[in-house]
C-alpha cells in the first residue's frame, strides 16, 4: 500500500453492519443491495487500482425516491456513503471506505426527455456520457463534453468531477453544458436546481455541485444542454521537432483568431505507444506531435486548414498531414483516445492532470523530464494544448517494491511545478483521494476553511465522500 | 448617506468588513452603480470599488486577463479590441435601460453575472469567469480557480461569485478567458412573423450547425426576427445562405452586414426595444424557448405588457404600465407555472423595498442558499436583502 492514508473506519459503524444491512433492506429490492464480499470486491477501487477498500455494503436504487430514504437512513445511522458512478475516476474519487456504503447510480440510466427544439436531453444520471450522445445522434445532436472514458463514464461522474475532454476547447467543460439538476441531500431532502431555462434563480448551486466530487449530495437526473451536429470535421497532424517549435505554433493559432475544435500534443514516448496500438500513422520521427481538428462545411474546412497551414509553416514543421478519409480520422482519434489504455499495455502509470499557461509548456516539460528523469522513472506526455490541461503519465513498474511510492512522489513533484508556473493540480480529473494533500500548495488555510464550511454547511456530519479533497489535518469534523 | 468609503487594497477592504461586522452595520457594496437591480440595501455605509483598479494580466497569446474589480469595463474591451479580442458573453449594459449613469465595472459584471444575446452560444460571464479573489463578510481573502483555462481543484467559487450580487463576498480580482473577436457578421432580418412562427424559425435555425450566435425577435409594425452568424466572412455568407434555404417557409429575409448588424444587436442587448426610463415596470424573464410566445401571449393579454423576445424565446423582457404591484402576480404565477423565472429589474423604488426582485425559491433550494450564505457572512453585512 502507498502513501496516501486513509483514516481509520469507525469502530461503532463496523459493530453494527448487520444491522445497517438490514435497514438497507428494508428500503431497497434484494438484487439493488450488494452485501456478500466478493461481489463487494468489484466496487473496492477505481480507475486509480493502487488503492483498494471494501465497502460496508454497496446499494444501487432504482429511483430518486429510493436514494432518498437510503440516504436518510443512513444519515440517521451516521454512515457515510461514497456515490459511484461507473468507477473511473483516474482521482480515487470514487475510492469506497471500509466504513462507508457505496450508492451507485448504474440503475437509473434511462433517458427521460429529448427535447431538440430547446436542445435539451433530461436523463437519468447513470447514463454513459455517450448514451447521451447515442441518443440524440440519429437526430442530428450530440452531447459535448466528451471524455475519452465515455462509453463508460456516467453522468453522475462527469458532474462529480466537472469532466473535460478533446472536444472542449470550443465546447466547454461539463459544467458549461448541464442546465439543472435532481439531488439528493445526505439528509433525504430532494432538491431540483435549474433547469430547461438558461439561466436559474438565485445563487449558481449549479455551479457549486459540478465539480464537488460526491461531496454535497447525490445527482440522480440531470438535463443536459445538446448541440447540433457539425457538418463536418476534419484532423490533421503535424509533428515538431522541438517542444518549443510546438507551442509556439499552438499560441501563433490562437493568437490569429481561430480556435480549432481540439488541440491535442503528445511527446515522443506518448506517439510511440499510441501508433504501436491504433496505428493511426503517427510519425515516429518527431519530438512532439499535434492533433488539430477543425469542423464545418467543406469550404470551411479547406479555409481554415488553408490558414492554420500559413501559420504553422513559419514553426516548420516535420510532418504535415491532413486526414483524408473517414477510416482515417478515426484512426487519428482513436489513437489519442485510447492513449492511457495503450500506455497501460506496456506499464503500469499514474496519470497526472495539471493545468498550466500555455506559454509555460516548453519549461514545464524539461521540468517534468528532469524530474522524472530524477527519480529513475519513464514519462510519456499527452496534453490538451489549446487550453494547457497536461497529462503526463508517470510510468513505473507495481511489482517493484518502491516504485509506486517513486511514481507517486514524481507526480506530487509535477504538480507542485504545475502550481508554480501559475497553474492547478487538476484540469479534469478532479482531487479525489490522490491529491488530497497537495491541495495546500494550492490553497492557503483561508481558502480550504472556506471551501469546507460550505461543506459542513451541506453535510454537517460530513458522511457524503469525506476522505476526498480536503487534507486530513485541519478538517472541522 | 454617507459618501461610499473607497478602498484601494484588499487589507484596507479587510479592515472595513471587520469593523462592519464588529460594529453589526451592514454594507452596500457598489461597482459603477450601473445596475440597480435587487432589492434596495439597507446599509449604513457602501463600499465603492472603484478604488481598486487596473488590469493585472494580459497575455493575449493565452486569452486570458485578469484585472481588479473596480477597474472599468470599458477599458477593459478597449484593450482586448486592439489584439481584436472580448470578453465572449457580451456584458449588458444596463445605463440606458435603468437610467443610471456612471462606469460598469468588472467586478460589477460578474457579480451579476452579465449576459447577452450572445448566450445562446457562448454562455453567460459565468462561462468564462475562470479566478477570483474575494473578501468574505467574514473579513477573509480568499481565492478560487485560477488563470488557467481548466481546473477542477477544490470547489467552484468562481460560478458562486458570479450572479451573487455581492451577497457573498467583496470581488477584489477576476480572472475571465477570452475569445478572438469575429472577423465579420451578418443578420437575416424576417419581417411580418408572430412570435410563435418567430421561435420556431429561430429554434429550427439553433438546430443547424450553421453556429447560430443571436436570435431575437421584435414585435412591431412589421416585426422583425433577427438570426445573427459570426466568423470569417466567406463562412458567415456561406451559413446565412444554407439556413435562409432552410428557413425558406417563413420568407426571403434581408441581410444585415457589420456595423449594421452590430448595432441592432448592440440596442437588443442593452434592452433598447423597450425604450428609455419610463413609469413602467420592466421585467426579465427565462424560461424554455418554446415557451417563450405564451409568455408574450398572457403578458400581453392580461397586463397589456409590452414586450420582445432574446435567447431564441428563452429570454423575454416585459414592461408592463399600470397593475399596482407591476404586474408581479401575473409574471410570478406564470413562469412557477412554466418553470423558469423572472426578475423585476427597473421599478420605482417603493416597489423594488416591497417586492423580491428575484424569483422566490423553492424552500429546499433556498435553504440550501442560506447555509452557503451564511457560511461566508455569518453576521450578514454584505448587501442584505439583496438577493432576499
Ligand atoms: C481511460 C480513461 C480515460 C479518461 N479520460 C478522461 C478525459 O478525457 N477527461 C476527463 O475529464 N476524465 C477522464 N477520465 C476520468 C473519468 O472517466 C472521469 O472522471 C469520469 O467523469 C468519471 O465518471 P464515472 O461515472 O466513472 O464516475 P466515478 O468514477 O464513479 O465517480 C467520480 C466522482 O463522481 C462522484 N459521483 C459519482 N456519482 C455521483 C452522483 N450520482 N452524485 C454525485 N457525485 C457522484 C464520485 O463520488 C466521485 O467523486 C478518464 C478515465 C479513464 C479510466
Ligand atoms: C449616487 C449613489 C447613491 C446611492 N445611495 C444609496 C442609498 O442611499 N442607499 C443604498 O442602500 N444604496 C445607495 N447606493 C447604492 C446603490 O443603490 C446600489 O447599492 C448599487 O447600485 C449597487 O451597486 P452598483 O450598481 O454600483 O454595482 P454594479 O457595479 O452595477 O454592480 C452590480 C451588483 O454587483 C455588486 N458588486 C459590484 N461590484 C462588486 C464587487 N467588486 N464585489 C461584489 N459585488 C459587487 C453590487 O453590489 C451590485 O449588487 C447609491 C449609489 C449611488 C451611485
């Protein structure tokens, strides 16, 4: 086991788990509660798989109403819950506790409502962030935020964690895209925030509950905003022979005016692992490369791949190809997409998700190099250049005594630059429990007793997800 | 009323919370004092921020700024204009609507979380406010987000900020993304349609990916819907053609280029339609798109409103001449019926002390308010009854 602790489970909580499993019955059907231990193992971890922990017991209801009196109940109890989507946040967001019970919402994954005239979609919040998508497409929408986990990842997790994707450069994260809600309090209380109406009353709580990690309380149905299918879009590549070359091509784009629908980078170590899997056609040659989709009509599309050609000329650039066919954009794509799965073929890694200004990537990635390179470590960079969210990904060996430790301690190491260059810890992923204890590079104590009040505000007892997020020490509860 | 205190650090903005809170006199905290919206503050003393100014970052490379909150919002567009950039969302301004005078300021914008027709694609001040610095009634600084483009470390501060209206802290910093300003723009200009005919060509036309940026319609002698595209000019033509084809059952529309164009969208987002400060009382309402007509409908039918249409249907303005408590009971009845809602932005000040200027919550939702709020002003001292 690793760095990151978790606190001891209470005592009292685990003495009377009979009696809790039986109150859990009493509220839910027997198949929507999961008690015997190896079906529990299958909720033990997430996408972060070095920490591991059964849970009490693990409830998947059906309805909101179902949420409710389970999370009443368990608010009475004093029991803390962990909400799971389809568990796979890289943060050990959805990392269970041997005193808490997981609710997973991958019951509830109808969709509701179509609404193309208000391009709306209310759906339940267990649906994939790609049902969303598969649901509308036919007639002619789709649901933006799209994150390489989505043919898995629900809704429910893409708001806990306010997820982003490829496509959000011009789209928007999670949050720019979710118009109202249905939670669940930890008290039992139902709460409907927003909805088909841009703008809602009163304090943005939408804003708040994106992004808060299982921390406030249980989404059960959300309405979505869905736009209207591009006419077309196409990816080019184009590799560098520097870093530096790289970005400034990046900025010298941006600064003309136009903002491509994605800007993808990988390194040398990234493009090889991701050809060697998708085999996208990825040069091998080149130090980084760029994936640069821009959407429209036909005539659009040769304009704008006209114009970024003029710009990224004076950056010369080594290779210079754009897609030509259907099969061969989506090769491009599924290369970038399934860039963690191929990287995991070959090793195990932890995957870091700062943000940093763009200006700062050249100094960011020696910086990340050496301090790899510092603790006898590999390091294959993936990054969401139009809006500087990098993922390097720190690869080490599990079965090595000590590595994971080194893996996480380079990663902490790759933050904390990431926050001294004027970024964040997290551009997508979220805190969970990975970064739990970097968050006071970040934060002062002002701005974490701040963040926690709110907290207490909304969950008093702090039963909703409490081992994530907040550092141990210093917690009022 | 004393003159505003003028600080111009965040220690001396924390020294002046502190003492509010130790003396329990609440304060009013002003911007340009363009927007006076919300219910009137009772405050001892306001706090003008306009002491506090000056843009801190520009790195236009990176399109992002970051600039003190009392720092004027037109210096802030004349800046980015020269590296032809903005601020996307296309901050209302409010003086020719409420009759105030004065300098909105940054801060000001996204405490109220300014939008404009613009919306529709680009999202409200919320969708590009990415940091802030704020002093908490509890006479603490406290940050939130950052100057980069994605971040989802701790909670989301920065969305609370925005549209909170001073109720939960004293904006100090923000920190907004930006996007290159279009080349060019063109307008389809529909005349003769009703307001239903209007929002089914308008939504039809934001379920193309022709990148529809504005849709608004204004009743009159003949009315007129507008539908706005933005982008390269050869791409704007090209979309203005594709849907005037699709769109060829509500007729041949003229074409509106530039300036033209710019303008009438300047005076649709500033409310112009409705016409200078008058007696009557002004209302914004959100709902559904489709929904949108009926609105219209009832308003004018049961308090002789007058009204025009923004946000493809989904924003209605009103202003509404006669009923005692200005049409209130009308236009809260009818958006708790359609779901959406409504704020009394231009009344007489009488009106605006008895009425909530923002739609009542449900008791759930406004609970769930009232923790948040008191969390970061226990002792209530900044702009009470604002938001109430
Ligand atoms: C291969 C791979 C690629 C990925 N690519 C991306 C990417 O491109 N972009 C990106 O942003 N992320 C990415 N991720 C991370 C992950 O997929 C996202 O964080 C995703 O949103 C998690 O969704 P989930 O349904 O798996 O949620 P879970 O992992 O189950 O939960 C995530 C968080 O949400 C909370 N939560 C779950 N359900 C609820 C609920 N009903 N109410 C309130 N809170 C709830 C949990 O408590 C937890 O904190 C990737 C992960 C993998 C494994
Ligand atoms: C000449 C004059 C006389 C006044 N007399 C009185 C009086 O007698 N009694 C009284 O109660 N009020 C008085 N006010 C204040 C006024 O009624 C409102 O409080 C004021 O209009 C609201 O702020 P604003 O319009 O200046 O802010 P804008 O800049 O238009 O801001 C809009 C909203 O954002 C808030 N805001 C602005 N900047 C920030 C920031 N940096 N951080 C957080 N929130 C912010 C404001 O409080 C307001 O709610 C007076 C104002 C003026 C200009």
């Amino acid at each position: 086991m690793s760095a990151i602790l978790m606190p001891k489970p209470d005592q009292r909580v685990l003495d009377r788990r009979d009696a809790i499993i039986a109150g859990l019955a009493k509220l839910v059907p027997p198949a929507a509660l999961i008690t015997a231990e190896d079906e529990r193992r299958a909720y033990e971890t997430d996408a972060l798989t070095a920490y591991r922990q059964l849970p009490l017991a693990v409830v998947l209801p059906s309805t909101t109403e179902e949420v409710a009196a389970v999370l009443a109940f368990l608010n009475a109890e004093g029991v803390k819950v962990v909400a799971r989507g389809a568990g796979t946040s890289l943060a050990g967001g959805a990392l269970p506790a041997e005193d808490a019970v997981v609710l997973g919402v991958s019951k509830m994954n109808r969709v509701l409502e179509v609404d193309t005239a208000n391009r709306t979609i209310r759906v339940e919040a267990g649906v994939t962030n790609l049902g969303v998508t598969a649901a509308v497409q036919h007639l002619g929408f789709f649901y933006a935020p799209d994150p390489s986990s989505q043919l898995a990842c629900t809704i429910a997790g893409n708001i806990g964690m306010n997820s982003g994707g490829a496509h959000c450069l011009k789209y928007g994260v999670t949050t720019n895209n979710v118009l109202g809600v249905k939670m669940v309090m930890m008290d039992g209380t139902i709460v409907e925030i927003g909805g088909e109406a841009l703008d809602a009353a009163g304090l943005d709580l939408l804003g708040l509950i994106v992004g808060s990690e299982g921390q406030i309380g249980v989404v059960t149905e959300a309405v979505l905003r869905i736009l209207p299918l591009a006419e077309g879009a196409r990816p080019m590549l184009m590799g560098f022979q520097s870093a530096e070359a790289c970005g400034a091509c990046v900025a010298a784009i941006i600064a003309s005016g136009i903002i491509p629908v994605a800007i993808e980078y990988m390194d040398r170590p990234a493009i090889r692992v991701c050809e060697a899997f998708a085999h996208a056609g990825y040069p091998l040659d080149v130090e980084a490369l760029l994936i640069i989709e821009v959407e429209g009509s036909e005539e659009e599309i040769a304009d704008l791949i006209d114009r970024i050609t003029a710009i990224a000329a004076k950056f010369e650039p080594s290779t210079f190809k754009v897609s030509q066919s259907e099969a061969e954009s989506a090769a491009i794509w599924k290369g970038r997409k399934s860039a963690f799965g191929a990287m995991g073929r070959i090793a195990d890694y932890m995957c870091m998700d700062g943000t940093i200004p763009t200006g700062q990537l050249p100094r960011v990635l020696t910086g990340i190099s050496e301090i790899c390179a510092g603790y006898g470590l590999e390091v294959a960079n993936i990054f969401h250049a139009g809006d500087g969210n990098l993922h390097p990904l720190v690869l080490f060996n599990a079965n090595k005594p000590g590595e994971l430790e080194k893996a996480e301690a380079a990663g902490a190491d790759i933050l904390k630059l990431c926050v001294e260059v004027g970024g964040c810890l997290t551009g997508e992923h979220g805190v969970g429990v990975e970064k739990r204890e970097l968050m006071v590079h970040q934060f002062n104590r002002i701005d974490l007793d701040q963040q926690m009040r709110v907290k207490t505000a909304l969950d008093p007892q702090w039963l909703l997800n409490p081992h994530k997020v907040f550092p141990l020490e210093g917690r009022p509860v | 009323m004393t003159a505003p205190l003028r600080p111009t650090s965040e220690a001396e903005i924390e020294a002046i919370v502190a003492e509010a809170v130790a003396a329990r006199t609440p304060l009013a905290i002003e911007g340009g004092g363009t927007r006076d919206i919300g219910r009137p503050v009772q405050a001892a003393r306001a706090v003008s921020t306009l002491g506090l100014s000056g843009v801190t970052l520009y790195e236009p490379s990176e399109l992002v700024l970051s600039a003190r909150a009392g720092t004027k919002l037109s210096e802030i567009e004349a800046l980015l204009a020269g590296n032809r950039q903005r601020l996307a969302f296309e901050p209302i301004d409010w003086r020719p609507l409420l009759g105030t005078s004065g300098e909105p300021t940054i801060g000001g914008v996204t405490a109220s979380n300014a939008s404009g027709p613009r919306r529709i694609q680009a999202g409200a001040a919320r969708d590009h406010l990415i940091g802030i610095r704020a002093t908490t009634g509890r006479g603490e600084t406290i940050k939130s987000g950052g100057r980069v483009m994605k971040n989802v470390t701790g909670y989301d501060f920065a969305k609370l900020a925005a549209g909170s209206w001073g109720t939960l802290g004293i904006l100090t910093e923000v920190t907004y993304k930006l996007l290159p300003m279009a080349e060019t723009e063109t307008t389809l200009v529909y005349e003769g349609l009703d307001a239903a005919r209007a929002v089914d060509a308008m939504t039809t036309a934001l379920g193309t990916p022709f990148e529809v940026t504005g849709a608004a319609f204004l009743p009159g002698e003949p009315s007129r819907t507008l539908i706005r595209f933005e982008g390269f000019s050869a791409s704007c033509g090209y979309r203005a053609g594709r849907l005037s084809d699709m769109l060829a059952a509500f007729g041949a529309p003229e074409r509106l280029h530039d300036e033209a164009s710019q303008s009438l969208w300047t005076a649709i987002r500033d409310v112009r339609p409705l016409g200078a400060t008058g007696s009557d009382v002004v209302w914004r309402i959100s709902v559904k798109p489709t929904d949108g007509p009926q609105v219209v409908a009832r308003l004018e039918a049961e308090v002789s409103a007058r009204t025009f249409l923004d946000w493809s249907g989904g924003l209605v303005w009103a202003a509404i001449d006669g009923p005692a408590d200005g049409g209130a009971a009308t236009v809260r009845t009818l958006v708790a019926m359609l779901g959406g809602h409504a704020t009394l932005v231009r009344a007489p000040h009488g009106l605006r002390a008895a009425l909530p200027s923002f739609q009542p919550e449900a008791p759930a939702v406004a609970a769930i308010t009232a923790k948040i709020r008191e969390s970061f002003d226990p002792a209530g001292v900044l702009n009470p009854g604002r938001m109430g």
